[in-house]
C-alpha cells in the first residue's frame, strides 16, 4: 500500500501559522505522516506545534536580509529537495509566495501533486526588487498548476485568481480552532466565576503592534481608573520591539498604572485558550484604513476573534461593514472607532454594566464554533481532495 505522506514547505515559522496546525493535526490524525519543512525565526522562537508520533518538525535558523539571506534561501531550496527525494511524499504542501520558487520544480521534476496555501497575500509593492519578481513569476506558474489552492478569505480568493490565471478547484477556508482545542476547557465554572467579580478583563493575543493594540485603546482603558484592565499575549512584532513598554508608560501617565499584565509568549495554543478563557472580552481590532490587502481583507483569515468565541468571549471589533455583518449583526460583538477613545470607552463600558448580556454574547459565539466555524468543517473538503487525489 503507498504510504500517506504530506512534506509542508514553508519559508517561515510553521508554529507560527494555527491554521499549519490544524491541518497537520487533521491529517496526523488520520493517519497521515506529516513533515514540516521551516525557519526559525527569532521573534517566534518560543511557539511551538503541539506533540503528535506522526508530526515531524524540521527548522533552519533564519539569517539577515541581503546576499546572506538569498544564500540562505537557496540552502532552503536544495534542503527541501533533499528531504523530498529521501522522504517520497505523495503530497506537497506549499505555504505563502517564497515556497512557490522551491516547490513548483519538485512539482514538475517528480509529478508530486501539490497544495498551496496562501496565508497572506503579497502587495504590488512587493514585487520591485529582482528576487521577489522571481517570486512572483512562480506564484503564478504554481497558482496555475497545483491541484487545490487555499486562501483564508473571499476577496484575497478572487484577487488570486484573477492574477495568476487559475482555473482549477480553489477554496476559502478560514483561520477557525479545532474542536478538538475546546474540550477541556471548563468554560462555565471559569465564566461564572468571573461574573462575580467587578472588573472586567481584555484579552488579546498574537503580534503586538499598533495596528492591533492602539494608543487610543489603553486611553480609553484608562479611563475606568482599574476597572477594566488588559491581558496580552504574544510578543512585538519586527518594528514594533518597545512597542509594550510605551502602552504601559501611556496607562501610568493617565493615572491607570499597571492596567496591562503581559503574559509573554505562551508556546503552545492550548495555553493560549486556556488564557483567553480566563477573560471577559476579546480584544480584535483591525485599522480602518489601510494599503496592505491582508489588513483590508481580515474576515475569516484572522484567527483571533473565531479563537475569542470558542473561549466563550463575546468580542470587541472595529466597526468596518464586514466585521460588523459578520461578528456585530449576530450578537457575538460589539463594535468601535479604535481611533476615538470615546468610542472605544462606551463599547466597554457596556461590556462592564451587562454581565448577564456579556456571557449570553460569548455562550452564542461558542455555539457557531462548534456547530460551522471550526476548522474541521472548513477544510473537509480540503481533507476529501488529499485524500482521494
């Protein structure tokens, strides 16, 4: 019998995408031999895959910008297809634009069938140095050729189409949790227990930057003198290292002096939940301009509001039309203007005065992940195509 055996080529941290571990996990569970090619990157060292026989987790170490790094990307090249011909995958599984130049030569030199998933699109503005241009050209020729191509929302789904010419099978799935994370979480002892005390607590995790975690947010937190206060997890993202340190200079100079509690980088996901179900509210705030089209197309491809309500925590999100069609309309948020501190103030001051409401939000949040936005149900069909391909 020909072994199932899918090889994931990504040149970055795999730890550092959930949607590399649901799949991984998705398919090691049945019964699948999963390898995953990567870069150890620095800022997300700490993160880590959860334990699985049949995950294997392989990682160079990520070098600086310039001739070292293009050095460094061939080496990437020649390691994975080393690992390829030692390792006879019946599947590819290509992440992101700079696997596509490694994997689309496997794919024609030893007719290996191949996914590719795009968690976050390239811009225009990407493609002006000689390398990325290289990059680009076999985004294209592998968008056109790999048997299924995944990205995480609808208007990225068609931009790719539309620029790479595809007209195979192509699917939107979004970045929701495994079921299988939510099942020892005791949300409502945790829930119940919390509803007894007087503050309320924000939580948030992932890359710490001003896009996420505004100026205007710890103004309005302030505000409330204690009453509110804020979690985060996570850790500054490149550009924004000191980014945590001026938050918490701005909360002491409004008079709200250790209002911000940093649980650093927590390494595991189920961790992480575990965290997050520990709050009240969940913190998902997106600008509301902006020229990069993975920031203007979240809906779907940013785990941490569908992560949020499997905790059981109702959300705080930006009142841009689809967050609110999508989150707000429903019950499972409330909405703001992240750049108005009095907007931001009397979204939780509504939070803080409604308990009963509060929790009623985060149960009817709960019940969505796990009757539809689960990843189990959004890659079936993902799941059915390696399968029997």
């Amino acid at each position: 019998m020909k072994l199932r055996r899918i090889l994931y080529v990504q040149y970055t941290d795999p730890a550092a995408y959930p949607p590399v571990e649901h799949s991984s996990c998705l398919l090691a569970d049945r019964g699948w031999e999963v390898l995953l090619l990567g870069i150890a990157n620095t800022s997300t060292s700490k993160i880590q895959l959860p334990a699985h026989r049949k995950i294997h987790v392989k990682r160079i170490r990520l070098v600086q910008s310039g001739l070292r790094q293009k050095l460094h990307y061939l080496f990437f090249l020649l390691w994975t297809v080393y690992w390829t011909l030692r390792w006879r995958p019946s599947w590819l599984y290509a992440s992101d634009p700079l696997s596509c130049a490694i994997v689309w030569p496997l794919q024609k030199l030893h007719s290996i069938k191949v996914m590719y998933h795009e968690h976050d699109s390239p811009g225009p503005d990407r493609a002006q140095s000689w390398f990325m241009k290289v990059v680009y050209v076999y985004r294209k020729k592998l968008g056109r050729c790999a048997e299924l191509c995944v990205l995480p929302q609808q208007a990225r789904l068609l931009q790719f189409l539309e620029t790479t010419g595809r007209v195979k099978p192509a699917v939107c799935v979004w970045n929701c949790p495994r079921l299988g994370e939510m099942a020892d979480l005791n949300l409502d002892q945790t829930q119940e227990r919390l509803d007894n005390d007087l503050e309320l607590f924000l939580y948030y995790h992932g890359s710490i930057t001003a896009a996420r975690l505004p100026r205007e947010l710890i103004v309005a937190v302030s505000r409330f003198r204690g009453a509110v206060r804020m979690r985060v997890a996570g850790y500054e993202a490149p550009g924004s290292i000191g980014y945590l340190g001026e938050l918490t200079k701005l909360a002491a100079k409004n008079g709200a002096a250790g209002i911000i509690e940093h649980l650093g980088t927590i390494p595991l996901r189920r961790d992480l939940l575990r965290n997050a179900s520990k709050a009240h509210v969940g913190l998902s705030l997106m600008p509301k301009q902006s020229e990069d089209i993975n920031m203007q197309h979240m809906v779907g491809a940013s785990n941490k509001p569908f992560d949020y309500m499997a905790c059981a925590l109702p959300l705080l999100v930006t009142d841009l039309s689809d967050w609110i069609a999508t989150f707000v309309d429903p019950g499972y948020a409330r909405s703001c203007n992240p750049q108005d501190p009095d907007s931001i103030e009397a979204a939780l001051r509504w939070y803080l005065e409604h308990p009963a409401e509060r929790r009623e939000m985060g149960r009817r949040g709960r019940d969505k992940i796990q009757q539809a936005w689960n990843y189990e149900t959004m890659f079936a069909g993902v799941l059915r195509t390696i399968e029997n391909g």
